[in-house]
C-alpha cells in the first residue's frame, strides 16, 4: 500500500487502512490477526476523489465503516461501508 492516510481499528478488532489513491483502492479491510485483506474498497473509481487523511471511523458496533473522501477542493463526501465486518 503506497501513500497510507488513515487507519481505524473496530470493537470488533477489523481493520481499516487506507490509502491515498486518487485512481484505485482507497481502502483495505482486514480481520484481527490476518494479513490478507478480506475486502477492498474503491469509493470513486476514475474521478481523482481520494480517502481524505485521518478520514476513517468505524461505528460503534463494528458493522459500518466511515470515509470521508474528496478531491483537492472544499467539497467532501461521507461514505459508508455497510456490513464492513459481517461477523
């Protein structure tokens, strides 16, 4: 992973890293102690939108994962990831 902007640990022990990738992934989920991702996540493919830094939150209960993404100007958008972690 090339340019890492943020990081989120869930209840669950997933997690979320994510990169600044303005044309590919922006996110990889992982389990707790894995190595592998069991998820990736590209929000805007092909629109120069990347993960803003720091821009990762899991919900509470560990089902949902929050991005905040944007290109270089003010307008940014929330993104949610539904069932991130569908233990």
């Amino acid at each position: 992973m090339a340019y890492p902007t943020a990081s989120a640990v869930s209840a669950r022990g997933a997690v979320a890293a994510g990169v600044n990738n303005s044309w590919g992934e922006d996110v990889y989920l992982f389990r707790q102690g894995e190595s592998e991702p069991y998820r990736v996540v590209d929000f805007d493919p092909g629109t120069g939108s990347y993960l803003r830094p720091n821009g990762l939150a899991w919900s509470p209960d560990g089902t949902r994962l929050f991005a905040v993404t944007g290109t270089d100007g003010p307008h940014l958008s929330l993104r949610v990831v539904t069932a991130a972690d569908p233990r």
